[in-house]
C-alpha cells in the first residue's frame, strides 16, 4: 500500500514539469536581430535550458530545452529623444561600457 503512494508521487512529480514546459512560450533573447545595448545581433537564436535544473546528468533526466526568439527586433525598435522605443515603451538597457574586442582574433 505504501509503494503506491510512492509512485503515485512520483509520477507527479514528473508530469507537473512536464506540463509546464509544454506550455512554455520562448525566451526573448539578444539573438536573430535583436536590437540590444551592445548593438543588433545577427546570430542564429539557439534553444536554451529553461526551468531550474533539477537533477544532476547521472539520473538520466534530460534538462528542459526551450525555443528562443529576438527579444526586441531591430526591425521594430524606434528611436525618439535619443531613446530607444520597442512597441511604445522605452528600452531600459545597460549602456555601460562594452569591452574592446577590435584586436580580438575573428573566427570565419
């Protein structure tokens, strides 16, 4: 009597995240033209962990993988007073200043 518990907690313990990640929309993210503080970045938008990880690579359970989408497309980011607008509200991005990389080794 007591291992059915067990497994019945088990098995909701595995289908609630499983649920909620099913329903998850992507993250925005400063990729695919993203207009962001350092610039637009062109690079592909790539799949990301989503959710806390909740177990190590020994348990055999695969980290939740979510989509990701440009978070602020340049093509729809406005400039107005020397702000930048997105959808009418103004980006609070961190202006600090970015690292040189101009003597950086490219990669092709």
């Amino acid at each position: 009597m007591r291992w059915t518990g067990v497994v019945a907690l088990a098995a909701v313990a595995l289908v609630i995240p499983a649920m909620a990640f099913a329903q998850a929309a992507p993250i925005g993210a400063w990729c695919g033209g993203s207009y962001g503080a350092e610039g637009t970045n062109f690079a592909p938008c790539v799949a990301t962990q989503s959710g806390a990880q909740v177990a190590g690579q020994a348990s055999g359970i695969q980290p939740q993988m979510g989509p990701t989408e440009p978070q602020y497309p340049a093509g729809q980011v406005t400039f107005e007073n020397g702000q930048a607008l997105y959808n009418k509200q103004v980006l609070n991005l961190s202006f600090g200043p970015s690292r040189d990389r101009s003597r950086e080794p490219q990669s092709e």
